[in-house]
C-alpha cells in the first residue's frame, strides 16, 4: 500500500480539523479527495507528510511509518501546494533546479530531469522569467515542476488548479493522467467535483475532517437514492400542480425556477414517462426536455444534507 | 548539498533589490551624506582638544612619569597647570571637563559626564594600570630597577608617544563613521532573518518544500547563514573600502580590530535576525517591523541619533550598556579610538561572541523541531 492513515486526529485549539481520518492508496492510482473549502484536506495532506504535529493515529506510507528524517519515503515523494511556492528572486529554471536539486544531487541527472520537468509542464519558452513575471496559469505549472521534477513515485498535488482559466486547467489534469500512466501514484485533493470525475480513478469524499464516502465514480452514484436529474421547459408554468408532480411514485423531490422545473427521481426508475403523461393532462405546454446523470454533488448532498458548493 | 544550497542563497540574496538598498546602498548614501554635511566642519574647525586642568602640588613634582605620559597626548589634551582654587573656578564656569589632582592617589574632578571626561578616565585608567606595574615590579624586584628590567615599563611616555603618534590624529568624524558601520553591522539582521524565513514551513510556502525535502534542515539552514554572513561581509568590506578609498576618511593603523569589530558586529546582526524570525511566528513583513524597530532602539540608545544617550545609559543604568549589541559595537570602536589598551574592546567583543552564541543557540533549538503546530 502506498499509503494507510489510520485514526488521525488534529486539532486546533478547539476546532477538530481531522476527526479520526482514514485513508488508504493503493499503488498506480489517481485518487481524489473531494471535500468543501475548510473540510481539512490541506491539514490531512500536511499531517501525512509529517509537516504538522498531529494528536493521534498512525501514518504509513510505502508501508513504512513516516516521519521527518524518513528521507528514504521523502525521496520518492512529490508535493504540489495549494500556494505556489516558489522564490521570487530565481527564475523558472533556477527554481526547478533546486528543488530538483534538494533531491538529486548528480548534477547530470538533475539536469535531465529538469529538462523533462520543463517539457512536461510546457514553460520551454520562459525558463528565464522570474516568476512575478508570469501569468496566473503558468506560474501554476512552475508550481508543478518544482513538485515532480524528481519524479516521485508519490505525488500528491493539493488544488493545483486554484484560480486557472478552463484552457491551462485542462492541460494540467492532462498532465497528472500522463503522469499516472507513466507509473506515479497521485492524491489529488480538489473542491471541483468535475475535476475529480474527470481523472480519478477513485474518490475520497471528506466533510468535516472526516472522510464520508469512498469508491469509483459509479459506486458513489450508486450509493445513493437518486437517479438523473430530469429538467424541463415549461411554457405555462403558472398553471403546474407542483404538488400533484411530487405524489408520482419514485419521485424524489420537483423543483421549479422560472420556467424550469427539475425532477429528482429515483435511481433506475426512470418517470419520465408518467410526468410527461400528468403535464399533458394538466394542459402544460413543454419547450425543451433533457436529463442528466446524478452528480457527486447529490451523492455529498445526500449524505450531509448540504450542498458541495455554496 | 551544502554548496549547492550555499550559491543558491548567494543568488537569492544578490538578487533581492529591497534587501540589497537597505543593506548596502543605504549605509553608502548615508556615509556620503555624512562626509557632505561634516567635512565642512573639519576644515572650518580642528578637533576640539579636551580642556584639562592639572592641579600643582608637591605630589606632582613627586611623580615626573605622569608630567611625561600626559605631555605625550598633547594632540587629546589642552593642559593647564593650575592651583587647586582656580581648577574649581575653571571647572565651574565649564572651562575645562575636568582636573586632574594628586592628593596623593590620583583623582579626577569632574562635574558632569560625558564624551571628554571618559577620554580623560580613559587616559588615566592607562596610566595607572602601567604604573601599578612599575610599583609591583619595584616591590617584589627591587633589583629590577636597577637591571633595567623596568626600563620597558617605565618607559611610559615613550610608550604612549608613540602609541597616540601612530594612532589617527582624533577626528570627530570617524565617530559619525563608526555608528554607521555598527548600524550596517546590525543591519545583517535582514538577511538572517530572509534565510529563517526561507527555511521554515510556518513563515513561508517555500520553507514547507524543504522541510518536505530528504535533506537534513540544519545542514541547509547552516549554509544559508553562511551565504548571509558571506554576503554581509562582502557589503562591509564595500562599505569600508567606500568610506576610505572614495571619501578618503582615514581610520589609522587600526584597520586590524576595526575588521575584526565588523566581523563579530556582522555576526551578531545576522544571528539576532535569525533568532528574531524563529521566535516570533508573524510573517514576514510583521518580522521586518520588528527587527527594524528593536535595531533603531538599539541604536538609540548606543547614541546614535543623540550622541549624550550613550552616556546616560553607561551612567544611570549601566547593564542595559552591556545588554545592547548596538551599544557593545559602538563601544568597541570608541575603545579604539580612544583608549591605547585594549582591554575595553576585548571586553565588548567578547560580550558581542556571548550575544552571537545565545541567538544562534536559540534559534537552533527553535528549528530543531521537525513539526509544526500550525502553518
Ligand atoms: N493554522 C490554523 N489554525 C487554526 N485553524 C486552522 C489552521 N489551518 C486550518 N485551520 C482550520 O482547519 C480546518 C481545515 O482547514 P484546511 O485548510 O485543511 O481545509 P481545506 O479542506 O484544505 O480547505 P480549502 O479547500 O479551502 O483549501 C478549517 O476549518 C480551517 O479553518
Ligand atoms: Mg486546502
């Protein structure tokens, strides 16, 4: 196992940022950690990487207890923070280099591998800049480099896509595929639901310091009671029995904004039918129709009782 | 791991403009400033000897060694040989700093303290440290005398001749220098406390990467002060080869302590920005305050902007004196320049050596620790 955090409890002062946190990695997969801002994602990262103190349990990683001199589990992991950090005063190349540099000391390697880093990332054109120099987006992916240019057989990246436009976002979740092809094992924690969806392959969904549910995309959708989300364009709103809609059997709950109602049904019972049936009989006209897959903002939602994003 | 850390500082530190003006450039345009607005004084006026009276009696007919010695400091001192009455009268109408009498021991009258009447203890404390010698020796060896094993010694005023001959003719101005190094000294305070910040994961998001590094930390840590101290020695050096090369202002043959001063004084600065930066957990900017704000106080009260404040710290509370890095390096000069023993500017470095191994002391146990509490 590549890493197996058993229990871990952190507080500060009163507030319990982890509430006996539990997670395990296997290797070669992407898994992601979803959870609200405040949910303590960067404090669990932080306590198993043996930065913070932390109050109880037990943190393993490649099987071997961590802790800060453990240099020979620190070799082989790469971090990638919430905040860039990275030295203003050396450039793009300089900055790689010696982060690069605290792991590798051959200087033949280390200048392989920060080459490699350079491409991955797509900074060939700016190696010179300092980084006050750089867009938003392309100081994201120095960030990157400086994490993984050693080329860690752990990497843990903790909402590296903070603030970047759709277009670089893309490109860095490319990236971390590629990456994970290419043998890395990766924690990826994010409060985007869609980022996760996209590349793990398993998902760790945490609230209040506490992991909540876990498994595949599909498992967690599973899991829950509702289905897809069927929304329709109503023409005449005014004249829907919203009421009468909810009393159809397997319906979950009918929402109506404007002229927007969205009917939550229940998994594999697909109603369309018999709500298209009952507005047809109440006279309601209907401009366009469509239905989407639940999301892990249902599957959170129904666990919490609260939305992922608020 | 050690060196290759080491360039990189080097390269940090050179390329931190902000750092780089108040370390270097500043110390240089306020040397400038000084040498603008003093040199017209200097030419205008020479420097003001030390009015002293010496009072005549059979005491002093008794004791020719003390007539030679003080006659040898004829470029501190402007004499006087009086009555016991019209010494007093001098010194009331403040036209002297204070006379010299024998009754037998000898003994300084003085009203006030100040700058002139500790050039005038300085002088006597040597005379009479050399004189006890000459005394012991005599008790002990009264056929020292008479083997010349005592010439060396009583050969006091030849001995202070020379000294005050060799050392710089006393000008006012070097002083105005002298606090200036001091504050450039404790001004490398900045970058031990860059290299802190740098290092640990709580001040900065840099520090956390190399605290997550499989390197050992103090090994890192120990050669980014290296590079701090390297590089704060270098602007020393820059600033001292300014002050003599460019504006031709002349510290005398004592060019030897005066690096050693600025070596120890550039160490204490460095150190206490380190200790300061590990034993406060603000940010940066709030360390920054803090060191600029505790340096200046320093300064002050070492006489800096308000020459008077070093005395009446020294005299009303003598221990803050002793506990104020700024005030140990000043003193340190002042001892050079005006005492020709050296026991006074061995003294303050050692104090200085005590300051250094208690910030470094601290600040290694502060970044011992290998977690934190909070980030
Ligand atoms: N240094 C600290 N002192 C006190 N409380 C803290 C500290 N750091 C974090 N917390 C609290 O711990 C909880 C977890 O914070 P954490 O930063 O781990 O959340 P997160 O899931 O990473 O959030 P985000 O998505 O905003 O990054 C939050 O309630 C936060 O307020
Ligand atoms: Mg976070």
């Amino acid at each position: 196992m590549v890493i197996n955090v058993k229990n871990l409890v952190k507080r500060y002062g009163d507030l319990i940022a982890l509430d006996h946190f539990n997670l395990e990695v296997q290797e070669g997969e992407i898994l992601g950690l979803l959870g609200p801002n405040g949910s303590g994602k960067t404090t669990a990262i932080n306590c198993i990487l043996s930065l913070l103190k932390y109050d109880k349990g037990t943190i393993e990683i490649f099987d071997q207890p961590m802790s800060p001199d453990a240099y020979d589990i620190k070799r082989d992991v790469g971090i990638v923070m919430q905040n860039v950090a990275v030295f203003e005063e050396l450039t793009v190349y300089e900055n790689i280099d010696y982060f690069c540099g605290l792991y590798i000391a051959d200087r033949q390697t280390r200048k392989k591998r920060v080459a490699e880093a350079i491409d991955f990332v797509g900074l060939n054109d700016f190696i010179k800049f300092f980084p006050k120099k750089l867009s938003g987006g392309l100081l994201r992916r120095l960030n990157i480099a400086c994490g993984i240019a050693h080329q860690p057989k752990l990497i843990i990246l903790d909402e590296p896509t903070v603030a970047v436009d759709p277009q670089s976002r893309n490109n860095i979740l490319e990236g971390i595929q590629k990456l994970n092809r290419q043998g890395a094992t990766i924690i990826y924690t994010s409060h985007y639901m869609e980022e996760v969806e996209q590349i793990a392959s398993r998902i760790a969904i945490m609230d209040k310091g506490k992991i909540i549910a876990m498994g595949t995309n599909e498992e967690l959708k599973k899991k829950i009671k509702s289905g897809e989300h069927i929304n329709l364009e109503l023409l005449n709103p005014e004249d829907l029995d919203l009421e009468a809609i909810k009393a159809l059997p397997h319906i979950i709950s009918a929402e109506l904004t404007d002229h927007q109602l969205v009917v939550k049904s229940g998994r594999d019972k697909n109603n369309l039918i018999a709500i298209l049936d009952h507005l047809k009989d109440q006279n309601i006209a209907i401009g366009k129709i469509y239905s989407e897959p639940p999301t892990l903002n249902d599957v959170f939602l129904e666990i919490t009782g609260k939305e992922l994003r608020d | 791991m050690f060196l290759f850390n080491y360039r990189y500082r080097l390269k940090c530190i050179l390329r931190d403009r902000q750092l780089m003006f108040w370390t270097l450039l500043f110390p240089i345009l306020l040397a400038t400033l000084f040498n603008l607005a003093l040199s017209n004084i200097t030419t205008a006026e020479e420097f003001i000897k030390v009015p002293v009276a010496v009072v005549e009696n059979d005491q002093l007919d008794a004791n020719p060694a003390f007539t030679t010695a003080l006659e040898g400091t004829d470029e501190l001192f402007a004499v006087q040989y009086t009555t016991r009455a019209e010494a007093e009268a001098l010194l009331n109408d403040n036209q002297i700093s204070g006379y010299i009498v024998f009754e037998p021991d000898l003994n300084l009258v003085v009203n006030q303290s100040g700058l002139n009447q500790t050039i005038i203890r300085g002088f006597l404390d040597d005379f009479l440290q050399s004189s006890a010698t000459i005394v012991t020796v005599i008790t002990e060896n009264p056929t020292a005398l008479d083997n010349g094993i005592v010439a060396g010694v009583s050969s006091r005023s030849e001995y202070l001749t020379e000294v005050s001959a060799s050392q710089s003719n006393p000008d006012p101005i070097v002083n105005y220098f002298y606090t200036l190094i001091a504050m450039t000294c404790l001004y490398g305070g900045f970058l031990g406390l860059k290299e802190v910040v740098a290092i640990q994961a709580d001040l900065s998001d840099v520090g956390a990467r190399i605290n997550l590094a499989p390197t050992n930390k103090l090994t890192v840590f120990m050669s980014s002060m290296l590079a701090a101290t390297t590089i704060q020695l270098a602007e020393l050096l820059i600033l001292l080869a300014f002050i003599i090369g460019v504006l031709g202002i002349s510290f005398g043959n004592q060019l030897g302590y005066i690096a050693l001063t600025c070596v120890i004084g550039s160490l204490t600065g460095v150190t206490f920005g380190a200790f300061i930066a590990s034993v406060i957990k603000k940010g940066e900017g709030f360390l920054t305050g803090i060191l600029i704000a505790s340096t200046m106080t320093m300064c002050f009260l070492a006489g800096m902007m308000y020459a008077d404040m070093k005395y009446i710290v020294t005299t009303k509370i003598p221990i803050l004196a002793y506990l104020n890095p700024a005030n140990l390096i000043t003193d340190s000069f002042y001892a050079l320049y005006y005492y020709t023993s050296h026991t006074q500017f061995f003294t303050d470095i050692l104090l200085l050596c005590g300051f250094i191994i208690v910030f470094s002391a601290i600040t290694y146990f502060v970044l011992r620790r290998q977690k934190y509490a909070s980030l």
